[in-house]
C-alpha cells in the first residue's frame, strides 16, 4: 500500500530533476554486467529526458517574436532560464517524499524561474491528502508566513496564516495536517483538500534585517518514520515526469512581458489577475517597463491607510525577477517611504538618480514593473510618468528622500548582507 503511494506520487510530480543521475550509464557500464547498444544509456527513461532537453530552448525561444529570437543576450538568457527549470524542480523530484516529507527550496534568487517575489522565500513540502501531517516549529516575526495548499486550477485553495495559529510564550507552534481531525484532538487543524499533492509555505519580510524567520519541521504521523529503498519503477517513473514537468514551467512565462506589451501597457499599468497559487488577499499589477538610458520612469500612487504588505519589482524581458540584492531593484514598505505630502514616489532607471525610492533596471532596456498590495484596505493603481533623466530631480517634490552615492552602496551592501542571512535553502 505504501509502495503505491509512493508510485502515484512519483507520477503526479510537477518538479525536473535527476541531473545527478547522469553518472550512472558510467557507473553501469564500469560493472560491465550487460551489453547496451551503442549510444543508448543503461538508465531506463535517460535517452528521452535528454532528448526532450536538447530541444528545451527552441520551445521556449518559439514563443517570442522574431526579433527577440535573434537576439544573442536573449538566446543565452534562454539557455539560464531553463538552467534555473532543470535546477529548481529537480530538488522536488530528487526530495519530495510524501512519506518522508520536508519543506525543499523552490523558486529564489538563484532559482529564478517563475518570476519569485524579491522579499519571498518559498518552500515546498510533498503530501498525501489521505495522510496525516504534524507541522511544528516557531512562526517568527515576518510579515507573512502563509502556506498554501496547491491544488492545480484553483486560485482560491486553502490558506494557512501561520500567525493565527495558537502559540505558547515563545512563539512556537503546532497544527495537524490531514483529511479529517482526530476524534478528541482540541489543537490548531488544517484539512487536506483530496486534491492536494504539495503545500507551499512563503516567508515574506519586508525589514530583512531585523524579522525574525518561522523554523519549520513537517513530519507524517499516520504511520511509523521509515524510508525503504525506492523500486527502479519508482525511479523510472520519476524520471519519465521531468519532460512533462519541463514543458511546463520553462516556457510559462517566457513571452509574459511581450504580451503584456502587445496589449499596449507599456510604461503603464494593468490590473493583474492573479495566476494560479497567488497568495490569498493579494492584489497584483503590472507594467512593461522601456527605457533607454536617459530616459526614466516616475510611479507615483496613493497609500493605503492599513496595508499588510506592499511591494515593487522589476523582471528582465524572459519574466526573470532582476537581481534584487547585488542591485536595488525592489522595495517594499519598509524600504521605501512616501513622501510629506503621502503619495508613494519611486524612480525607474538604468542610473542612480539620488533619490532614496529607486529601481534600478541593472542593464535592461526592457522588462516588467510589478505591484503587489496584500491585505490592504485599498489597491490604488499608480501614475507611470516617463521623463528624461536629467529632469527626474525636477520633476520631484523639493523635499523627496535623497541618498549619496556613498549612501546607496551602503544601502545595496546592507541589502545583500541582510538578505544572505535568511534561510533561503
């Protein structure tokens, strides 16, 4: 019975994995136990995932137009992209175990497929909705620490706000996971949709330096803590999945922000519909952003009078969040204030302008702006104002925020320190 599950599991897995497998036809071939045709590996599935790969960049490179397809910085980017594919899903497909689960690192910073919020760590745990989890730990003092269960076509899946669970004096928690609570069980319990084969947790902080982030373990309880050795079926059903799951998350949103701007919101915003997973109460927007180096971009919106969390972001043109802690190209409520007057001013631009609400583009013309407001009591849409760069000062009020040179490598260096710092893996 366990054995099944473990095979349902491999089939239904979503992640790209099994690079570490590529040393055994080696290792096969060494022990000279049978002889293979010449050209076919020993490793059963091997040939077609490596096959299906080869092709991987023209898939994705078939979903852009002309012109950014003969582009060389963007044909090499495509080959990162889907780098950042492979790598992110393969730690699911090596890891995930709804037997043994264990919240795995997914999307980031270096795992950048998928467009990750810069302020968010995201994690991801392997279940059985016909299993019973513990999940227990600290929650923390970030923002957000939300976990969701995914449930494929549905943006109103379940939602655990870790701060609403009960907790003793020193913020430590416990809540069941499953299909039904226990008869007499009086504790925090979270129920299983039938459909639920992942939970994803994210962390989100908006003062990276001094939030302190929820410690997690998740444990099955519905049966005794054993892994046996995983069948060649198991594994060859694993393996056959990554070409599904391949297709599936390298080129979703390749051509994101060309179709944005094909719809004409360029250097202007759209109200988002949020894609399948968003976080629960989150209101999105977005914007192409294009800009040659003189030129700048000045969003200016209302503040929420209560807001939980807000955010800005900037993605290169293949939808790839722009590093966000070598440069300073996000801000959220903690890092960017409104000004005197309590309109929320931030430039766009390749170049420091001086102002303390900056996004720096880090060398791309061309890419996507995106707002975020989560659990607010309003989601203004900002004002997009292009203008030259050498009248951004002018073109603020006198009293603006402004930082030195000086001041911002401080800034950007606080960034990158604060940042490493969290438990990102």
């Amino acid at each position: 019975m366990a054995g099944n599950r473990i095979a349902k599991a491999g089939r239904a897995l979503t992640g790209i994995a099994a690079v570490a497998l590529a040393v055994l036809p080696l290792a096969s071939r060494a022990q000279g136990t049978a002889a293979e045709p010449a050209g076919q590996s020993p490793v059963a599935g091997w040939d077609e995932f490596v096959e299906n790969l080869r092709g991987l960049p023209d898939r994705m490179m078939a979903r852009l137009p002309e012109t950014m397809r003969q582009d060389p910085q963007l044909r090499a980017e495509i080959g990162r992209l889907a780098l950042e594919a492979v790598a992110s899903s393969s730690i699911d497909a090596l890891g995930a175990d709804p037997l043994a689960p264990t919240f795995l690192p997914t999307i980031g910073q270096v795992l950048n497929v998928g467009q990750p919020n810069a302020d968010t760590v995201y994690k991801v745990a392997a279940v059985d909705p016909g299993e019973t989890y513990r999940i227990s730990g600290s929650k923390g003092t970030v923002t957000l620490a939300v976990m969701a269960q995914m449930l494929k076509g549905s943006n109103s899946r379940p939602h655990l706000d870790l701060s609403k669970l009960a907790s003793d004096a020193q913020g430590n928690v416990s809540v069941l996971v499953g299909p039904e609570r226990p008869e007499g069980y009086a504790g925090d319990f979270w129920q299983l949709e039938p459909g639920t084969r992942r939970l994803m947790l994210r962390i989100v902080s908006s003062d990276w330096s001094r939030e302190v982030q929820p410690v997690l373990a998740i444990e099955r309880v519905s049966g005794p803590v054993q892994r046996r050795r995983a069948s060649a079926q198991e594994l060859a059903a694993r393996l056959k999945g990554l070409s599904q799951a391949i297709d599936a998350i390298a080129p979703l949103f390749v051509n994101a922000v060309q179709k944005l701007a094909d719809e004409g919101y360029v250097n202007r915003f759209k109200v988002m519909v949020p894609p399948m997973g968003a976080l629960e109460s989150q209101f999105y927007y977005d914007g192409v952003f294009e800009l040659k180096d003189d030129e700048a971009l000045i969003v200016e919106s209302e503040v929420s009078a209560t807001c939980r969390y807000r955010s800005l972001i900037l993605t290169n043109e293949l939808y790839e969040t722009i590093d966000w802690t070598n440069n300073h190209s996000s801000l959220n409520a903690a890092q960017a204030a409104p000004d005197a007057d309590g309109k929320l001013r931030i430039v766009i631009s390749a170049r420091d302008p001086g102002v303390r609400n900056w996004l720096d583009t880090a060398g791309h013309p061309r890419g996507m702006i995106q707002g975020r407001w989560t659990g607010c009591d309003s989601q203004p849409i900002p004002r997009v104002v292009k203008v030259r760069f050498a009248d951004v000062q002018r073109s603020l009020p006198g009293d603006v925020a402004r930082v030195t040179p000086g001041q911002r490598q401080e800034i950007v260096r606080e960034r990158n320190r604060a940042y490493q710092r969290r438990s990102l893996w």
